[in-house]
C-alpha cells in the first residue's frame, strides 16, 4: 500500500477526528511498508517464510520505540512508585504518572483522575461490574447487553447478576453482523440501569454506532459502558464524543505491552464507587477495624501495578497518535475490501460482518464449507501467515450464526496487499488439499 503523501512516524500525520464510526475523506494516509520496518518481530520468517502477521484482533506486534521505553525503564528508572523517595523511585513515578496523563488527554478524558490502570479491557469490565453493579444493582434492576460481546463483557455481567439478582437483557444481531438497534428502545425499561456494548466486534469487525446508543441510553437515565479492546486501536476515541460513562482498553491492542489497559469513568462515578481490591496504595489511613481511600485514581489501583507497561503505553500511544487513528481506520478498511473482494471468489466461502467495509475496522471473518478453520489456520501457518481460528471468546456470537468457529485475519497499520494476497494464496493451498472448499 502505497501513497503520494505517506506518513511515518516522527512526521506529523493527524488530521481533525471525524465523528466517531465515520473516516474522514481529508485523512492522511499511510505507508504500511514503511511502518513496518519500525516492528522487528516482523522481519522473521516463520517456516520458512517470510511473516504475514494476521492476528491484530488478539495482539498486535511492538515497535522499536515501545520496545526501547521498557528496556529505558528496567535498565535505569527501576523502581516503586508513589513510594520511595530517591531518584530513581521519582523517575519512575513521574513516567507512570505522565503515561496516564498522556492517555487521558488522547481519549479526551477530563484529567488523569478519570483514568485508571489495569491489566486489560477485562479487568477494567471487571471492576466496573463488580464495584459500581455490586453497589447499585438490585433485584429485578437490568443490564442490557448484545449478542456482539467478548466473554469480557459477558462474564463479569453475569457474576454480578448472580450475586445481586439482576436480569440480564439483549440486543440481537442482524443476518450481517449489525447490533439490531431497532430493539434497544423496548430492552431500555424502568429497570434498566446500565447498558455495556462493544466499540467494535472482534468476531464481525462491525464498528457500532456508540453516540446513537449512548443518546438513548442517557435518555433513557441509564448508564453507558463501552468495551474498546478493538475500538482505541484501530479508531479516532474521544469518549465525550462518544457520549459514553466508561470505556475500557487494552495496550496490547495498540502495540503497548501485555498486562495493562485503562478504564475511563466519568470522575463523579469514581467518586462514589466502592474499591476493587484492597491493599497497598489505594488507602489513606489503616486502622484495626476500617481504612479510608486514597484520592482517585488510587483508590483503584491496589498493589504494585504494571509500571514497565504503563510508561511503555505511552510510548505506543505517541506511535498511534502521529501514524493518525484516522489514517489507521481507512487503511484497514482498504484492507478489507482488497481481503473481501478477494475472499469472495473463493467457492463455498461464507462471511459473516457487514458487507460493506466502511461500516467495520480491519476484521474480516469466514468460513469454509469443507475445511475446519483451526485446519485452515494450521496451513496458513506453514505457510508463514498467522491468522486466528475459533470462536474468538464470542460464544453468542458463533450461536447466532449456526457456527462453532470461524477464520479470523485481522489487519493493523503494518499490514499491506500483500499480505492479504499471502492470506488469499494460502487459502487457495487450502482448497487443493480440501478439494473444492
Ligand atoms: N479479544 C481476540 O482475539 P483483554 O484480553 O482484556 O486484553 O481483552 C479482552 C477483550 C475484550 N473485548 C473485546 C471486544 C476483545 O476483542 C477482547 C480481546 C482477543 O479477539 C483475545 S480473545
């Protein structure tokens, strides 16, 4: 993928953001070949080929400079933070601290406080489900929910049902992959009191319209949580835009380290939530009998966090934010009509997401009518093209569809055609050992 005006990091290549769900036409673009050259796990081969690394949706891949903010870290600031009072201990303290305020102001956050850390999307579900739900939902009270979500945004929901006797709603999902609005205003009732939806499908790579959930959700006096595993990757997030209560990440997804993530929350929610966990850094004074909180976001955060992630993190949001999320959106979703275009001439195909390649991110889903996906992903990894098989932790989603499993590529800014052109020639190897697939 080529352009007249690429952009690499260290130039500049933001534009004003879009309305959230659309790609602005005046977006830069990119050079994914060109950026690749910035991700060394990259340049391997793999059985003997050269990567074709197809698996953004579960992880992405590292660029140099996140790689180098770790090792900075490990080799010369390590050390506790908020705690110690030497040198190194402040260094420390001051990049974790710097990395959350970078955050918060890239999501558009009212400041840091808004922003607290945990292991991933997950955990940040966790804590929303378990803290606010455990202290405000009641029996009879409902959660509304969608055929469309990760166990992450199912299980935690489901545990707080159990503990506090609150029901559990959904909204369906259309032939092609689309939340069926039409049904949110009849789940909304006067029980209602929050609705958690993804930003975008990791199954479908659906992108949902989350201002026109989150105006009928607030209309309605309910509650919004957005799940943005796959949504601060690969799109323009401002959550004030988005109009939403909390939104959850993961930084691996946008090419930080494993093991930490964020949820934002409106800081008043924080303000009245209970503690997640107890321990270390998250109190004010320990008596025998009770403790205080410490001031938000601490409250949250018992323990040693992940510090190495964190100050990585910025380092990864910095990469994002000068590539453009914008540009990332349109490349991806050049991606997937190249991918789509070329998928669809294979016999005995199925796709499941929308058809249109504007209306999702860089995500495309299949299957194959003779061949078992973890088959098909098992010959494309001797070809040296990885790619994800299963249910990808959307169980509701493989039911509503009458699948057990399916095949997933899932595209980042790295990626270029011919990539997809590996992915397209070893499915064709995949039709000669199966016959006609
Ligand atoms: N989906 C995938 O291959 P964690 O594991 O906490 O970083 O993210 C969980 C999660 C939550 N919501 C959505 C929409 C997701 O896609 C994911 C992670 C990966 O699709 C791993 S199962």
């Amino acid at each position: 993928m080529t352009s007249d005006h690429p952009v690499a990091p260290g130039s500049s290549g933001t534009s004003p953001s879009p309305p959230p769900g659309e790609t602005s036409s005046a977006a830069a673009s990119l050079d994914a070949e060109l950026l690749k050259r910035d991700f060394p796990a990259l340049a391997q081969e793999v059985n003997g080929k050269p990567l074709a690394y197809l698996d953004n949706a579960a992880t992405t891949q590292k660029p140099e400079e996140v790689l180098a903010a770790l090792e900075h870290y490990y080799r010369f600031d390590n050390a506790n933070v908020h705690r110690g009072i030497h040198e190194l201990s402040r260094r420390a303290t001051e990049a974790y601290e710097g990395s959350r305020k970078r955050l918060a102001s890239w999501i558009g956050a009212n400041g840091p406080e808004e922003v607290v850390w945990t292991r991933g999307t997950t955990e940040a579900i966790n804590l929303v489900a378990s803290s606010w739900g455990g202290a405000n939902l009641q029996e009879g009270d409902e959660v509304v929910l969608t055929e469309m979500e990760h166990h992450s945004n199912l299980v935690p929901w489901q545990l707080v049902a159990q503990r506090t006797g609150a029901r559990l709603r959904y909204v369906g999902l259309d032939d092609d992959g689309r939340l069926r609005l039409d049904q949110l205003p009849e789940l909304l009732g006067p029980r209602t009191r929050i609705v958690s939806v993804s930003h975008v499908s990791n199954a479908l790579g659906t992108i949902n319209p989350v201002r026109e959930i989150a105006d009928l959700v607030r209309n309605h006096g309910a509650l919004l949580l957005v799940d943005g595993a796959q949504g601060a990757a690969h799109h323009p997030v401002d959550v004030q835009g988005l109009g939403c209560d909390f939104y959850a990440l993961s930084g691996h997804k946008l090419m930080g380290p494993t093991g930490i993530g964020a949820l934002w929350a409106r800081r008043e929610l924080l303000e009245e939530m209970p503690p997640y966990q107890g321990g270390g850094e998250m109190i004010r004074i320990v008596e025998k009998d009770y403790s205080t909180w410490a001031a938000l976001p601490h409250k949250f955060e018992a323990g040693t966090p992940n510090i190495a992630g964190a100050v990585a993190l910025k380092a990864a949001v910095d990469y994002l934010d000068r590539v453009g999320p914008e540009a990332v959106l349109r490349h991806e979703q050049e991606l997937v009509a190249y991918a789509l275009e070329g998928l669809r001439e294979i016999p005995g195909i199925r796709l499941f997401g929308p058809p249109e390649p504007t209306e999702r991110s860089g995500v495309v889903s299949f299957s194959l009518s003779d061949a078992h996906p973890h088959d098909v992903a098992t010959i494309l990894d001797t070809e040296g093209v990885a790619i994800r098989a299963g249910h990808h932790c959307a169980q509701l989603v493989m039911k509503r569809y009458g699948v057990s499993a399916t095949t997933r590529a899932s595209f980042y800014l790295y990626n270029t055609r011919e990539d997809v052109d590996r992915l397209l020639a070893g499915l064709a190897t995949v039709e000669e050992i199966f016959g006609a697939s």
